[in-house]
C-alpha cells in the first residue's frame, strides 16, 4: 500500500460532499466522529507545516478497521495538529481514552521510588518484562509528515545526546541502512528492533517514506536500554530484561528517560508536551504516557477459564500474543500490559500492572492445583 498522498490543491475545486470518504463499512475511532458536516468545516484548515485533514484521516480511510481491535483511524504530523484539529481529535481522545475530556489535565511521575513492590514478579511464570515509551523533540514535524532533512537532523541530534550516556547506560547506536539483512533479522526476532514496514497502519500513514533513511536503534552493552530512532514516533525508550524485576526495568526506564531529556534541553531542544495531552505522539492512542508496561507471562490454565477476559478489563490490562500486536498467543505464554495511557501517571500504570499480573499468576497457581479462583475475583480498578 503507498503512501495516501493527499497533498492536492485541486480538491478545493469539487465540493466536500464530493470529497468525503465512504466510511460505510469501517470500524475505527476517526469514522465513528467524522460526519460530512465536519469534514465540510475542517477539510480547508492546515497546521503552520501544512498538514491538512486528509494526512490526519488517511490511515483510518485505508484501513478500515481489525475485526477484534478498535484501530484509532488517524495520526497527527506536528504538535500543532491536535489544536488545529481538535473538533475531531478531542472526540476521538475521548472515546479512546475512557471520557479523557478536553478540559482534563494529566499528571507525570517518573519517580520509581513511588513503585510499591514491583521486584517480586514469579520467574518461573514471569519470563520478561519491558517498558516502553514514546518521545516526540518539539520543533520539527512527526514521522507521517516529516521532511528527509528534518528526519536527518533529528537522527544526528538523538545520536550526539544518546553517546553521551555512561555507566549502566553507556551504549552504541546501529543505523538501520548499514546493517546487512541477517543483523536486521536476529535484532527483530530478539525483540529489540521494529519490524520492517509492513504494516499498513504505518505505510498508509506516511510513516515509511523514504525507508530506511535516517533509521536506527541504539542500545547499551547489556542490551537492556533501547532507543529506536524515527519509527513510529521521533524516539521510542525501552528498558526491558529477563525475569520478573519490573521496579528494575522501571527504575532503569526513569533514570534513563529523564538523563536522555536533560541531553536534549542542553541542546536548546524539549519534548512536546502540555499539561493536557502530557508528551505529544504521532497516535492519539498513545498521548499522555506514551506509556507500555509489558510482561510476558505463562498462563496456560487461566486463558483458558471464561473469566479470563473478563479479569484483565477489570484489571484494566490487555493482551497479546507475545510477537506483538496482530499475533497469537503461543504455548499459553502471553504479553499482558496496561490499557490505558493517558490520565494515569507512568508509576500508575506500572503499579496497575505489578499487582494485576501478581493476581493473575496466583489465580495460574491455584487452577494448575485444582482449585476454585471464585474468591479472587478483582474488583473493577
């Protein structure tokens, strides 16, 4: 699928109802708010870098829609995008995050010693665990709108602050084009590269343009802090590890996230963020935290128990299959992770997961013995 490139004066030629797209059999947040009437009133408005109403919504009229998933259906190309649109993305940020109204504020805490427990996680149930976030360097356009140049520039400006890092931290970063298809392939089936574009949620998007240019992953010696440079979002920041020490992973995720922010302000450079949306991201699913707290968990009894979805919304989790997100779950092993990004703070979100997977590996233990899980049934968080 190419890139929608919607980039085309003479459209203002014909008329909006014309112009709008046949949403008829979609299923994504973007085609449940976007009537003919918005479309008419918004299809002329662009931000300051020129991205219009129909770079926000390609995505969402290429892709319909997943049987199983609620797909958001549209992606921001500056920070600009979010006020410009706003009659249709504050919609949308509401019905994705759970009534998120557009006068609410959201609250940051990257302080790991707010964690309680966290480093107690079963092993022998707990096989990894990760935290992922996405960070967004205010002053240029995000990854379906950006330029070559700009893509360039942010790549240097990520590589100068990130080969700063020492100790723990202290790393190296790989480009993307100088690797040979074999290195590519061990970093992806090792988890720590992103796919190839094949996905047409981001090809339809213009997240892919120009592949893999001014793409890379830096990682430190232990492989256990990454940095992906200009996939989805201008950097995405993983601390993961072997294991069930996720106040580890967390502690390592705080420290290097805010040393990263520190390189980047001594360079004249800050994140998008605002006291409303928290840290700006290319996905409206993704504002807030940016945040992911994953585990991947041996479940073999309980995913097979009829509460067990019923568990994890009441947890306020979800699942997946453990090669990420369109994938199945294999000999009962799971990725089970918050569901929620935006209005929890990041140590919220962590917390969630440290005490829903706790409970869900003790309701494992009891049905791997025979017994009844009635009684741990959990309230709704």
């Amino acid at each position: 699928m190419p890139f929608g490139n919607s980039h085309n004066k003479l459209k203002m030629n014909y008329t909006a109802e014309q112009e709008y797209p046949d949403l008829s059999q979609h299923n994504n947040h973007m085609a449940k708010v976007l009537t003919s009437e918005m479309y008419a009133n918004l299809r002329d408005k662009e931000t300051p870098s020129g991205f219009t109403l129909d770079d926000v919504i390609q995505t969402g009229v290429d892709n319909p829609g997943h049987p199983f998933i609620m797909t958001v259906g549209c992606v921001a190309g500056d920070e600009e995008t979010y006020e410009v649109f706003k009659d249709l993305l504050d919609p949308v940020i509401e019905d994705r995050h759970g009534g998120y109204k557009p006068t609410d504020k959201h609250k940051t805490d990257l302080n790991p010693e707010n964690l309680q427990g966290g480093d107690d996680l079963d092993p022998n149930y707990v096989l990894s665990s990760r935290v992922r976030t996405g960070r967004s360097i205010r002053g240029f356009c995000l990854p379906p709108h950006c330029s070559r140049g700009e893509r360039r520039a942010i790549e240097n400006l990520s590589v100068e602050a990130l080969s700063s890092l020492e100790g723990e931290l202290k790393g190296k970063y790989y480009a993307l084009k100088n690797m040979t298809e074999e290195e590519q392939q061990q970093l992806i089936d090792d988890h720590f590269l992103f796919d190839k574009p094949v996905s047409p949620l981001l090809l339809a998007s213009g997240m892919a343009r120009d592949w893999p240019d001014a793409r890379g992953i830096w990682h430190n010696d232990e492989k256990t802090f990454l940095v992906w440079v200009n996939e989805e979002d201008h950097l995405r920041v993983i601390s993961m590890q072997k294991g069930g020490n996720m106040r580890e992973v967390f502690t390592r995720f705080c420290t290097g996230l805010t040393t990263i922010e520190g390189l980047f302000k001594e360079k004249s450079h800050e994140f998008m963020w605002n006291e409303h949306l928290g840290f700006v991201l290319t996905c409206p699913s993704n504002l807030g935290t940016g945040l992911r707290a994953g585990v991947h968990v041996k479940l073999p009894n309980l995913s097979k128990n009829e509460k067990f979805g019923e568990v994890l919304k009441k947890l306020r989790l979800q699942k997946r299959g453990t090669g990420g997100v369109d994938t199945a779950a294999v000999g009962g092993v799971f990725d089970i992770s918050n569901a929620d990004r935006l209005g929890f703070s990041e140590v919220e979100l962590v917390q969630m997961v440290v005490d829903g997977v706790g409970l869900l590996v003790e309701m494992e233990k009891r049905l791997e013995g025979g017994q009844s899980i009635d009684d741990l049934m959990p309230e709704q968080k």
